[in-house]
C-alpha cells in the first residue's frame, strides 16, 4: 500500500487546468497552498508554473504529492480516465472533489470505483464563471462524505466566496443544473434587455452600468452585460460549444423530473444559433450577436439611430 506525501496540510492537487481549473489552482497557490498540477494540454502549465505551482506529468505525481485533489474536467470520458489513473496509481487515502458538470450516473460510477481502492470522491459542483473564479467569486455546492466535506474546507475557501453543504452525493449535480438553468435565461434576457436598449437609443455600456445597480438585474447581466456591450464575446469564460452539453443535462434532468420550463426552452434555439453562426469557441456572451442579427439591422446603424419621439394624440 502506498501512503501520500501530504506536505503538511497546504498541499492540494488540481487534475484539469482548463478555464476553470487554472483559476482555481492560481488562487489555492495565492492562498498559500503548494499546487500540484497536471492537464493533458502542456500548454496549461505555464499559468500553474507562473503562479508558483508545480506542473506534473501524469495523474499519478499529483496523487503521490497530494492526499486532496480537486477535479475540473471536460467530459465524461475524461472523468473515467482520471479515475483510472488514480487508481492505477495505487495511493490511498485521497479525497477528491469533482467539480465539473457531468452526468449523476458518470460522478455514481466513479464514486463506486474509486471507494473500492480506498479513494473518496465527492460531488462539489461550482456556481460562476471563469471570470468569477479568477476573483475568487465562486460558490461551491458540496455533496457527499460531511467529514470529507468538512477536512477539504480549507481547500475551498482558497478558491471560492462560499461553500454550501447540500447533502447526499449527487445534491451538488442536481443544484448546479438548477442554478445552470437560470443561467441560461438570465443570460439571453441580458442580451434581450441591451439590445431593446441599443434600439431605442441608448449607449449599450450605460445599459449595463444603469440596469446592472438596479432591481431588474442578475449576476450574468453584471458578469456578462459588459461583454456584449463591448462586443468582446471572444475572450470566452464559457464557451457556447461547452455550455452545449450543459444545456442538455439540463434538459434530460427536466425531462426525466416531468418539469416544466417553458423559458429554459425558448432559450435553446438560441445558443443552437451561435453554434450555427460559428460561435463555438467564444463566450456564451455571444447570445447577444445572435439576437442582433435578427433585427437585420447593420450594428452601426444600430448604435447611431436615434431614439423616436412620440406623438402625443389629440
């Protein structure tokens, strides 16, 4: 039986350093904590290095360095394989945090295998984007083993605002798809609010510094209303080609409870749309373009038609 080199209790492995991963193993290496990384696209390594961290070559340097491990993967197969590679790494006694948004039964499967050889997993979705988890503004939905929950708090807090214990493994899925669904209205009505904006006149960045201090506001219009005014949806925090397959968790967990969600539905035509309009690799700010476009209105004639005065009648 091999046995992990814990480093004291500063010491925590993050296995996938995508937008999400990255951010979180720069803070952890902010809050004082020695991160050992790993991601199968090197070109990753130079955040983690440049923060202070250290890059690993393989799942199993990370597991033998560190007795916590956060999870931050792209699908499911990667979630199999990662659970394979800790295993065939033959250390015990890890706790790792899969914060990714997978399917229940894929985060139930993993959770099987890995209890066998001595490695627990929990199931600790994340609510935020990419640009939230490099402020530190993420909100953490932990589910799973408490004391396990309660030994990685430490962890948690050098990456997130808030951690809420929402029970038995799997809560954390069934809340991040809850919390994802009003993300993708709240989204598209940002978009929709903006552009009702622009068409009647207004400057789209006074849009969002107005409308974001007031009551009709939300997190994504405040996250991503600055995006869409100033057209940057190419800096993506979520791509609309991964937010696809948060779409249709989403739409499976509807189906599969009998809900009804009559304004998640007319939202997804138009993520399809920026699919379509070649928006894959940009941020889901891009809705915006979308329902531009159909206004078949050319954007600078947009931004300088000004606004009608009404007629009073007699």
């Amino acid at each position: 039986m091999t046995t992990v080199n814990t480093h004291g209790d500063r010491t925590v492995g993050v296995i996938g350093l995508g937008i999400m991963g990255s951010a979180m193993a720069i803070n952890l290496a902010k809050a004082g904590f020695s991160v050992y990384g790993y991601d199968p696209v090197p070109t990753a390594y130079a955040r983690l290095k440049k923060a202070g961290g250290h890059p690993c070559t393989s799942i199993a340097e990370v597991a033998q360095n560190c007795r916590q491990i956060v999870l931050s993967l792209p699908s499911e197969a990667a979630l199999d394989q990662v659970c394979a590679e800790l295993i065939a790494s033959k250390v015990k006694g890890i706790v790792a945090a899969e914060t990714s948004t997978l399917p229940e039964s894929a985060k139930q499967r993993a959770l099987v295998a890995l209890s066998k050889h001595s490695i627990k997993l929990l199931d600790c979705t994340l609510s935020g984007t990419g640009a939230q988890a490099l402020t530190r503004d993420l909100a953490v939905y932990a589910s799973g083993d408490t004391k396990a929950i309660k030994a990685f708090a430490a962890v948690f807090d050098g990456f997130a605002r808030v951690r809420h214990d929402v029970g038995a493994f799997g809560n954390g899925t069934r809340m991040k798809l809850v919390a994802n669904l009003l993300v993708a209205i709240h989204n598209v009505s940002a978009a929709e609010a903006i552009l009702l904006g622009v068409r009647s006149g207004l400057d789209a960045a006074m849009v969002v510094k107005v409308i974001g201090d007031g009551a009709g506001s939300s997190r994504m219009f405040q996250v991503r209303g600055p995006a869409m005014a100033n057209r940057t949806w190419e800096d993506a925090t979520m791509k609309v080609s991964t937010w696809q397959k948060d779409m249709r968790l989403i739409n499976d967990a509807l189906q599969a409870s009998a809900t009804p969600a009559p304004l998640f539905a007319s939202t997804m035509p138009i993520y399809n749309a920026a699919m379509a309009l070649g928006h894959g690799m940009n941020d889901t700010a891009a809705v915006y373009d979308v329902l531009e476009r159909l206004t078949g209105t050319p954007v600078k004639q947009i931004a300088s038609k000004p606004a009608r005065s009404r007629k009073r009648s007699a």
